[in-house]
C-alpha cells in the first residue's frame, strides 16, 4: 500500500512539475523582460552578417542592465578571429607570346647550269720537231739516173715530198694503214704538174700514183698527229705555192746552166723568205751539183717557214754546178 501511494505520489509531482515549469518560465521571462523602468530591448542586427536580436536581462539586484550579454561576454573573452588573409589574386598565365609571322617562302630554286665539260685531253706530244719541204731540181736528178727520166723533163723545181724531222732526222714509217687513191681525184691536176715522179715508166700517172703513196707511207704517216691523208697533200702544195725557188734564184741573176757560189743560193732565198734554207749537193764527176732546196716549216697545222739548223747537206765546194 505505501508503495503505491508513493508511485500514486510521485506520478502527481510529476504531473504538477510539468504544469508548472511553463508557467515559470513564461513568468520569469515577462518579468525580467517587462518591467516598470526599462522596458525589453533588443539589438537588432547591424548587417547581414550581424548575430541574431537578443535580450537584455535586468538585474533586479543591481537594478541595472548587465553591461553585456553572456553571449557578448563570451565573444570578448574568446580570442579575436583569425583574419582570414585575402585570397590571392588570380593567378593569370602569362599571355601567349606573339604569334611570329611565318618567313616568306624561299624564292623558287633555280637550277645552276650544268659544269662545263672539262677540256678534252691534250694530244700527245708530237714526234717531231719540224717539216721539211724538199723540192729538187729535175735535171741534176736525171744526171744521176742516167737520162732515164721522163720527156719532157720539167724545167723548175718539183715537190719530192714533205718531211716530218727531230733533230735534223727524217721520221719513217710509222704505219701502214691502208688508202684510197681515189682520193686524189679533186687534187691531182696539181699533184701530175707540180709533184710528179721524174723517172721514166710506161704509165706515167700511174708512176706518179705511186709517187704519192710511196711519199705518204714513208713520211706522211708520220704527220697524221696534225694532217690526215690527203690534208698532208693539200698543205704541202699550198706551202709550195707560196714561193717558186726558180723565179727567186733568176732575179737574184743565178740562172740554169752555170756554177754559183753555194752561198749566193742560200742569201738569195734567204732574203726572200726571211728564213734560213737547206741546200743539198749531190757529188757528180767531183763536181757539186744543185740537187734540192728545203724549206723548214712549224709542226703546226698553218705552216710557217723557220731557219734550217744545217744550212748545207753533201755540198764540199763553195760553188755548185746548177
């Protein structure tokens, strides 16, 4: 029985208790809140970011307002708050750098011209040093052959042949290359007059074809470096043109049929050509005859007339039959 009427009270307190705390505090706020002094007040916010509006309590005691709210008391004594540092600026990357303008192309490429050919090689040197241009004298050549020489005889001097030489030596006989006579057709008019052959055969052209061959065999093929067949032919009777040997002797007053100092001839063309020629004897009855004049000419392609190194071949005496 007591325990219930404990329960029965305790069950009643708490049904007062939850009756009355209401009533207190609604009490207790309207009391401190409104009084006959100094009514409620309030803070109203500042800002936005101001604390919410709060009472001042009146302390009866005192009969003063607190000089701050619990709140405000706290935030006093509560350290100052941190300042926040502004943020940094935006960091901005740094501009883009100037968009370099490309180079104009290059020029369009031109093409050099080609190398020039390099030059062809130079010739092998030559075999000799000098021609000879050997004309004889028809009738002391027909002395020597005991008259058997062709009729009628010429009667001015003839082309022997032209005679490549080193050192005063005729060159011989290089090769033996094959020819065409037939060649000779547009030069042998001048070849029959001037270049015949003096001794005496039945076929008298035909004595003079070989003649030419025999010449070009022996000596031309020797001069092929600068003339080939039958431009060795040609030069030499253009050469022969140049001076004829009889005229110059007959104005120098040096006639067929007489003896002549040897060096009356050789000043005698001499002064006409203004080159030093040979003159050669041939040895008949122990007596000098005139046999031939030489002309020295330059191993070049246009011939020019040069000094003989040996004025005199086979010629003993100071004077010569002629």
């Amino acid at each position: 029985l007591l325990t219930s009427h404990i329960t029965s009270f305790s069950f009643m307190m708490m049904t007062v208790m939850i009756s009355i705390i209401p009533i207190i505090l609604i009490h207790t706020l309207f009391y401190v809140g409104f009084s006959d002094d100094m009514p409620l007040t309030t803070t109203l916010p500042q800002s936005p970011t101001s604390p919410l509006p709060h009472f001042h309590l009146y302390n009866q005691n005192s009969n003063s307002y607190p000089s701050s709210t619990p709140l405000e008391e706290s935030k006093r004594r509560s350290p100052p708050p941190r300042r926040r540092s502004p943020p940094p600026p935006p960091r901005r990357s740094p501009p883009p750098p100037p968009r370099r303008s490309s180079p104009p192309p290059p020029p369009p490429r031109i093409r050099s011209p080609p190398p020039p050919r390099p030059p062809p090689p130079p010739p092998p040197p030559l075999l000799f040093d000098h021609f000879k241009l050997s004309q004889t004298w028809p009738p002391t050549y027909c002395k020597l052959k005991n008259n058997d020489c062709v009729s009628p005889l010429p009667q001015k001097f003839t082309i022997h042949g032209l005679w490549p030489s080193k050192e005063g030596v005729e060159i011989r006989d290089c090769n033996k290359d094959g020819i065409n006579v037939n060649d000779f057709v547009p030069i042998k008019t001048r070849l029959n007059e001037n270049w015949p052959a003096l001794f005496k055969k039945d076929h008298q052209e035909d004595a003079n074809i070989q003649l030419w061959v025999n010449q070009w065999y022996a000596h031309g093929t020797c001069s092929d470096q600068l003339f080939k067949f039958i431009s060795y032919f040609e030069e030499t009777l253009n050469v022969y043109d140049r001076h004829i040997i009889l005229d110059i002797l007959e104005k120098n007053g040096t006639k067929p049929g007489g003896t002549y100092p040897k060096q009356n001839i050789l000043n005698a063309i001499q002064t006409h050509t203004l080159f030093r020629p040979q003159i050669r004897c041939e040895r008949i009855d122990n007596l000098d005859y005139l046999y031939e004049i030489r002309l020295c000419l330059t191993p070049t392609l246009k011939l020019e007339y040069k000094d003989c190194e040996i004025p005199y071949s086979g010629c003993r005496d100071t004077e010569v039959y002629f």
